[in-house]
C-alpha cells in the first residue's frame, strides 16, 4: 500500500487595484501545484477584478514543516508571459505572513471572506433605515468597528433587488460608500473640495457621475442627485465625516448645508443618507453660529457600535483555529483578552493578531506563555500602533478640564462629569467611553479599556518624590521600597474609592501604589533600567465588574519584583490573593509581595500558606492614620505617613 500523501497548502497574497492586501489559500498535493496562470485565474474568479494583482507572495508550508518555497525571480521570469494583461509588473517580495485562509485585521475594517468576522448586529437596524428614507448618524470612539458596520451595511444594501421603496416602487437602490480619510481637498478653495467629493463618487461609478473637474462645485454635486422618471433612489454612506470638524467653517457650511438641501428636497433622489464618524461628527449638526443646522436626530436616528462579548471573542478564536488547524484553549484565551480588552473590537483585534503571530513562529501557544507576553510585550505593541500613539502623545495636552476628568477615571475607575466639548473630545479620542447617562446634562464615563487604562497608568507620574536614599544603588529592596510607598488612609477610604457593597476599591488603592512607586524608584534608582508595569484587567463576578491591577517591577537584566494587594482582608480573601501571587511570581518568575492593608490587628499574626518567591506583609494604620506598622513574618517596622492629596500628570518619554 502506497504511503499516503500529506497534503499541504499555498498561499497567495496580492494587493487589488483597490490598493486592499488579500490573501488565498489553496490545498494541495505536492505533485500537484498550481501553475501561475492558475493562481492568476483563480485570482481574478474570486475576487472578479479585470486584473488580477500588483504584487505577489508564494509561501509553500507543510503541516508538519517548515520550509518555505517562494517563488524566486529565475521562475518569475520563466513564466512572465502568464502575467501580460496586468496593469503593473509583479514584485517579488520574500515577506511571509498567514496560516490561514483569512487573518486578524487591525486598524482597518473587516471583511467577511478576509478576516475572521463577528457580522455586528446594527447593519439590519442601519440598512431599514436608509431604506426608509432616513438620516442616521453612525459613531463611536477610533477602533469601535464604525467602517465595518458601514460597508457591511453597504454590501447588504448592494444585494437587495427588487425591494418596495416608498415614492419609487419596486427597484434596486443604487448605493455608495465614500470616505473623507484620504483624497479629499480641506485646505484650499470651497470649489477644490467639491471637486474632490465628486471625484470620490466618480471612482465608485464612472458612468452614472459624470462631470468636468475643472468646474466642479457645490452644484455639480446637487445635480448628481436631480431626479428624473428612470432615477433609482440613492443611498450615500460618508465614512470619517467627524474629520470636517474644525475644518473652514466655509467648506463645512457648504458641504452640510447641500446635503440638508438635498435631503429635504423631494426632486433629488438622495433617498438615505448616514455620516459616520468619531463622537465629535456630532458638532456638525448642532445649531451654532455659522453652521447650518439639519433637523434634529431623535433617538432612533443614531447609531453606536456596541464592543464584543466573550463568547463573540471565542467565535474568532474559533474560525481561526478551525482554519489554522492548531490547538488552543480557545475558552481561556477568550476570557483573558475580555479581561484585558472588555470587548473594544479594536484592540480584540490587536490581541488576536498577536496571537496569531505567536502561533506562526512554530511553537504551541499556552494560555500561560500568552499571559506572559501580554504582561511583558503587549502594550508596547499597542502604543507602537498609529491609533494609540496618538492617545499617548495627546496626553500631555489635555485641557485642565479634560485632565481631571481622565485623572479620577484613572484614579478611582469611573466618574460621573458633564456633557460638553472637554467630554466629547475624550470620547473621540478614544480615551473614555460612556458607561451611563443619567441626564441630558451628566453621564458617567470609564476608561475604553484595561489595555488602554495600563498605557496611560504606564505614562502617568505622581508627585515628585525627593532626598530619598536606598540602602544600595545597584539593587533594589522591596521592603524598603513597601515601606516608603506612602498612601494617606484617607485616600484608600476617598467616598469615591467606594464599591457598591461600601467596601473600598482596590484598584483604587493599586492605581495609587503605581504612581507613588513609580516616582520612588526613579527618585532612588534612576540609573537602574527598572519599569513599573501596571496591567489593568477586568471581570464579571456575581453581575459586578471588578478591576485590578497587577503590578510588576521588571528590568530585563535584573531580578523582577511584584505586588499584590488587597485592603482589609479577612483569611478566606487574604488566601484568595495569596493564590493569585503565587501565580503571577510563577508566570514571571518574580518574587511576590503580598501586602494587606489594614486599621486592625485581626490577621497581624497570619500570614497564610507558605510558598517559594511570596512575601505575605501587613500595613497596619493607625486609627488616627499617622503612622502604620509594617508587619512581617519575621519582623515588623513603623512608618510615619507623610501622605498627600493624589494627583497624575503623563510623561510620554516613560
């Protein structure tokens, strides 16, 4: 009996005359590859496009290997003939990147036969609605899948045929999503801009939007949209709209006022419309000096996508292991991004790539060996990213109002504050989201994700600390560290550090222990490479969200170091955290403080299960809180409490 033989795939990779990287997988036999022209054919069938491709990657890998066959410039060149009707020539790159048919896409919107896809749940809501007739408003904060709802809504408008629309009868609406991210003219004449949005249009349908770009304006636009007998009712989706606000005022008044003309004009078949854009599009409409004001939105009339669940995240994990054909513990992994990301699709995608780019390099991937890296690696992965370096750089120019708002969010996890453009602008930023509106006037805000409370935390410096000298300068001691890391029982105890059962928050308490430690170790070991890493997670328990931060002193050369806090522990909770320090030092190889913090003596002579690499220590305070005893099991030392009211400011060189 013949062996049998493994099969195995090839991958393509091209990008299309949209400019839009893609990939496609085949499987094969070894004997039996496709030949270019087949990858050219195959190409062009299932993406339709008139050419195939400007650019293309040949990756060969077997199951069980990995060597990789590229297709080198002696065989392109052999076969170049097959490639005659593309536009451009092919380059041959030897970049290799994907296991799978489709991939994690990050910082641009999904596509169903590209990524792994969750289909969001608004584009039926959005799509009734543009086919009523309506004018919606589409927002959300950067990375919270806004464009992925548009052109799914678009693509789910574009198959419906012979639908009943009102005024119109029974037709196939014509429907066009632009962008105003890229080709459009903001800083030179009103005309410019005009000729601008018509090309955008044009390049959509050639035939249908004709005109002379010479003597483009306003109007050529409007009559775009004049209806005659054979009109199909249009339906215009404008993505990154929010991106006029602060434009000239001149080129926003003409571009809303036109289209609240065309809207409200029963000649024009511009039947639905939607803008969307970051929480700030909606400055465009309101009625102020100098704007045109198109009618008010009632309630229906706006949409916000709403983050991912965890059973969604497990769905991705689940396409992607299905196709990638590996092993992975796709319930834990689900559950540790929910915790890191609370379900921002953004930053969900972030993750995953990242993940997926683990399981390329050969190696099984834990759930273990991934908390690991997202511990160590991940944030510095995020602010690398354009949309979170720009977070971080805008950090430090944050308005007085718009600092203190992001302060006790930071501080104590969320804050009620006022409507208004301090507000508005954190949310388009990102920063914040709105957890609840209590009126047209207040609302309470969180930060829009653990991932993003870490950076910030990461960026964060407290009041500077001075005259301090460490017992060593090349090393540290963490209990000297513990015992001149100050925090005023008052500050633990702050009304606003209360949780819903009157108990206080412990990230509170951890959120202050990072800012002061941080100004402590580089006021003592400012030539020590030492960073104080705080990974913000969160979690349901019994219909309660629960925040925490782990909190990690690492140098790559040195000894890590980390804390584990918890505020007036009974034995049970005091065991609890125990076990979590006994973890975190395993998985980082580091030698855990776990410290209660405390105004009585009732565990003062408990210090729990031993473990190899835990330090279990008392902060006992004062009942007047001006000094505290730090108990340990093998001595004890009291502390005065200097203390000081709490206060942040960020640092984008941390």
């Amino acid at each position: 009996m013949s062996p049998k033989k493994t099969r195995h795939s090839l991958w393509y990779a091209f990008e299309d005359n949209r400019g839009v990287s893609q990939r496609i997988r085949v499987e094969v036999l070894p004997d039996d590859e496709p030949s270019i022209c087949d990858i050219q054919n195959e190409i062009v069938r299932r993406e339709k496009l008139s050419c195939a491709a400007s650019t293309i990657i040949l990756e060969v890998k077997a199951p069980e290997g990995d060597q990789y066959k590229l297709l080198n410039d002696a065989l392109f060149h052999e076969h170049e003939e097959n490639f005659v009707n593309l536009k451009d020539s092919f380059a041959i790159s030897k970049k290799v990147r994907s296991l799978g048919i489709r991939h994690f896409q990050v910082g641009t919107e999904v596509y169903p036969d590209r990524n792994f896809y969750i289909e969001p749940d608004n584009v039926k809501k959005l799509a009734d609605a543009l086919l009523n007739g309506d004018f919606y408003l589409l927002y959300g904060h950067r990375q919270s899948g806004k464009s992925t709802i548009a052109h799914a809504t678009a693509r789910y408008l574009q198959n419906m045929y012979n639908i009943d629309i009102k005024g119109y009868g029974r037709v196939h609406p014509e429907v066009y999503l632009i962008s105003l991210s890229s080709g459009v003219i903001f800083n030179k004449s009103v005309n410019s801009f005009w000729s601008s949005i018509c090309l955008k249009l044009q390049s959509k349908n050639p035939a249908r939007f004709i005109f002379d770009d010479k003597e483009a304006q306003a109007t050529t636009f409007e009559n775009f949209f004049q209806r005659n007998q054979s009109s199909s009712p249009v339906i215009l989706l404008i993505d990154e709209a929010s991106i006029l606000v602060n434009k000239d005022p001149t080129i926003i008044n003409s571009f809303i006022g036109m289209l609240r003309l065309l809207k409200g004009d029963e000649t024009c078949c511009l039947h639905g419309l939607a803008l969307i854009g970051v929480e700030s599009v909606k400055q465009l409409l309101r009625p102020c000096e100098g704007h045109f004001e198109i009618s008010p939105f009632t309630q229906k009339g706006e949409i916000t996508p709403r983050p991912f669940n965890e059973l969604e995240i497990k769905e991705l994990l689940l396409q992607y292991v299905k196709e990638a054909n590996i092993d992975l513990d796709t319930i834990s992994f689900a559950a540790d991004i929910y915790e890191r990301t609370i379900g921002h699709k953004g930053l969900v995608g972030v993750c995953c790539m990242m993940l997926e780019e683990m399981a390329e390099s050969g190696d099984s991937v834990s759930i273990d060996k991934w908390r690991q890296y997202a511990s160590m690696d991940l944030v510095q992965k995020v602010r690398q990213l354009a949309t979170y370096t720009s977070i971080v750089h805008a950090l430090p120019y944050l308005s007085k109002m718009q600092m203190n708002m992001l302060v006790l969010v930071l501080r104590y996890g969320s804050t009620i504050v006022p409507w208004g453009d301090a507000l508005s602008e954190l949310l388009s930023e990102g920063m914040v989201r709105v957890v609840r509106n209590f009126s047209l006037q207040s609302v309470e805000i969180e930060c829009t994700a653990p991932i993003l409370r870490t950076i910030m935390l990461y960026n964060a410096c407290g009041t500077k600390i001075q005259g301090v000298q460490p017992p060593q300068l090349n090393c540290i001691n963490p209990r000297w560290l513990l015992a001149r890391t100050y925090m005023a029982w008052e500050n633990i105890f702050a009304p606003q550090t209360m949780n819903s059962n009157n108990k206080p928050s412990e990230y509170a308490v951890q959120a202050e222990f990072v800012s002061i430690l941080k100004e402590l170790l580089n006021a003592a070991h400012a030539s020590l490479l030492y960073r104080v890493l705080a990974e913000a997670k969160e979690h349901d328990e019994d219909g309660q969200r629960h925040r925490r931060l782990n909190i990690l002193l690492h140098d790559h050369n040195l000894p890590p170091f980390g804390f584990e806090l918890v505020i007036s522990a009974t034995q049970d909770k005091f065991d609890k955290h125990l076990g979590h320090a006994a973890y975190y030092s395993q998985l980082h190889k580091c030698s855990m403080y776990m410290v209660n913090f405390c105004n009585d003596k009732k565990l003062i002579t408990y210090f729990g299960a031993p473990f190899d690499g835990i330090t279990s220590v008392h902060v006992i305070y004062s009942e007047m809180g001006e000094y505290a005893t730090i108990v340990y099991q093998d001595q004890q030392e009291t502390v005065t409490i200097k203390g000081w009211k709490w206060s942040m400011l960020f640092d984008t060189n941390y």
